[in-house]
C-alpha cells in the first residue's frame, strides 16, 4: 500500500506536469496514470496499454523525470 506522503507527493508531480505539458497532451498521456509502487528510486506506473508506456518513455521520459526530481 502506498502511504498517503508518497500519494501527497504524487499529486504535485502530476500538478507539475499539468502546469508544464499542454492540455490536450496532459489529457491524452498522463492523465489516466496511476502511481503503483513507489521506492527511494523508483516509481512504478501503471497506464492503459504498452502504448502509452512506450510513448511517455519515448516522447516525455525528461519532462516526468523533471517533474519527479
């Protein structure tokens, strides 16, 4: 179970990158992600499919390091 901190500092990872990505990409690639698992060094997300994954690691992998650092 993911504490509420780690929930806590979710959301403003995800508030970051609202603020930092346009609506339209907001809506169409982060928006239905979920936090799974979390460790020191490591966030687990879950998405709707393979694509998605594929598609945040190739087109936003920096913008969602960003936000997350």
């Amino acid at each position: 179970m993911i504490s509420a901190d780690t929930q806590a500092k979710w959301q403003k990872v995800m508030a970051k990158l609202k603020e930092e990505i346009k609506p339209s990409s907001y809506d169409m690639w982060f928006s239905k992600l979920k936090l799974h698992d979390a460790t020191e060094s490591k966030l687990t997300l879950i998405a709707e499919s393979n694509f998605i994954i594929n598609s945040l690691r190739t087109l936003y992998r920096s913008v969602l390091d960003g936000a997350i650092t």
